[in-house]
C-alpha cells in the first residue's frame, strides 16, 4: 500500500494547489489578490474585493479538497470491485461500509489536499490557510465531525465576528468530534492525519492568532462590490 498512499499524496497535493481565488480575482477582475487586504488566496480575503467572488472560492476550495478524496478512493486497488458488488446497497456510498484499510489512504488525501492549497507549488507555496479545503476534504470521512465545526464557526463568527478566530475554534475541535464519533472507523494513523490536518490550519493562522491576543484583529464584514 505504500506505492498507493504516494500517489495518492501526489494527486491529492496537486488537486489541492489550484488556487481558486487567485485565479478567480485575476480573471474577474484583473488584480492579484496576494495584493489586497491580507494578502491570501482564500474566500475571506478574495471576499474583501468581491462577496460574489469570494462565495466561488469558498465552494471550490472546498469541492478540490472533496474530489482529492474521492478520487483517492478510485486509486485504491480493489475499488472498483467493491463498488460493483454493492451497487445495489443503497449504503455503498456511505463511508462506514467501506474496507477499514481504506481509510487511511483517505485520509492521507485530505491531509494533502490541505497541505496543497496553502502550500502550492504555482504560488512558490505561499498559499491560504486551508479551512475550506479542509472543510471539503473531510466531509467523506467524517461529515458529522464536521457538521459540529461548522455549527462552532458559525456560532463564533456571528457573535464575535472573527472569521479567524472561528476557523482557529473549529479546526481545533473536529478532530476532537471526529473521534468521538467515528471512533469505530478511525484507526490511529486516520486519527493523526486529522491531527495534522487541524494542527496546520491554526499554524498557518499564526498572525492572527498574534493580532487576536493584542486586540488588533480586522472584525470580517461584507461589502457590496461588484464581480
């Protein structure tokens, strides 16, 4: 399964490194988005020029980081067989029916369509900070896990306006919900991926983490712009 796991990092990674919102703010409005406001790639930041765009990024950052898996379950050797075999199960495309051994290549595709999106290799691996993506990544694996992360991201946005902060509170806790309730399909390594995963997203939001704590940090709002 080794030779599997690599190139599933490797498709998974590419998936992950397009960068929706550089490429979205370029076309539409013919600016670099690495320019404006805090210089990410991300939906809230492409948002700051344009809530219509920022809206594309988010559902694409998250449908790359969504497909990286499921493309990752056709990698794997004997998927195909499987998926035969159970077509006429109405629960055949629900993660717990699939083979334990699976879930770590699985997993270790969404780590790496994170890892991707704010490491690219087109933006010289300066990209976002990977909540959408992985927001889509996990979904497969543990889509009630994520449902509570983002019922907490909503919940610390509305009433502290803080984009940052409820990113930072919800990245912190799905692995946390992940486990609790999946822990029947998680194996240790499937458990460190997500680890990993969440470990990354509060790294990468390190600055605003600095800005939260001196009190300094921009309250999201929209404005009305056109595309």
């Amino acid at each position: 399964m080794l030779t599997i796991y690599i190139i599933v990092a490797a498709v998974a990674y590419l998936l992950g490194s397009i960068p929706f919102g550089y490429i979205l703010v370029r076309i539409f409005r013919g600016e670099d988005v690495r320019a404006i406001g805090s210089g990410n790639i991300g939906a809230t930041n492409v948002a700051r020029k344009s809530p219509l765009l920022g809206f594309a990024t988010l559902f694409l950052d998250a449908a790359k980081g969504f497909l990286a898996v499921q493309v990752a379950l056709y990698l794997i050797p004997g998927s195909f067989t499987f998926f035969a075999s159970n077509v006429s199960r109405p629960s055949w495309v629900k993660p717990n029916s699939f083979p334990q051994q699976w879930y770590l290549a699985l997993a270790i595709a969404a780590l790496f369509a994170i890892l991707g999106h704010i490491f690219p290799v087109w933006l010289r691996f300066n990209g976002g900070k990977g909540v959408a993506t992985g927001v889509g990544s996990f979904l497969a694996l543990a889509p009630k896990a994520v449902l509570i992360a983002l019922v907490i991201f909503a919940a610390v946005v509305i009433v502290f306006r803080y984009v940052s902060l409820g990113s930072i509170l919800a990245a912190a806790a799905f692995p946390v919900f992940a486990w609790l309730l999946n822990g029947e399909k998680n194996s240790p390594g499937v458990l460190a991926a997500m680890i990993a995963a969440s470990a990354l997203i509060i790294l990468k939001h390190h600055a605003n983490i600095r800005r939260l704590l001196a009190g300094t940090e921009h309250r999201f709002e929209l404005k009305r712009t056109r595309a």
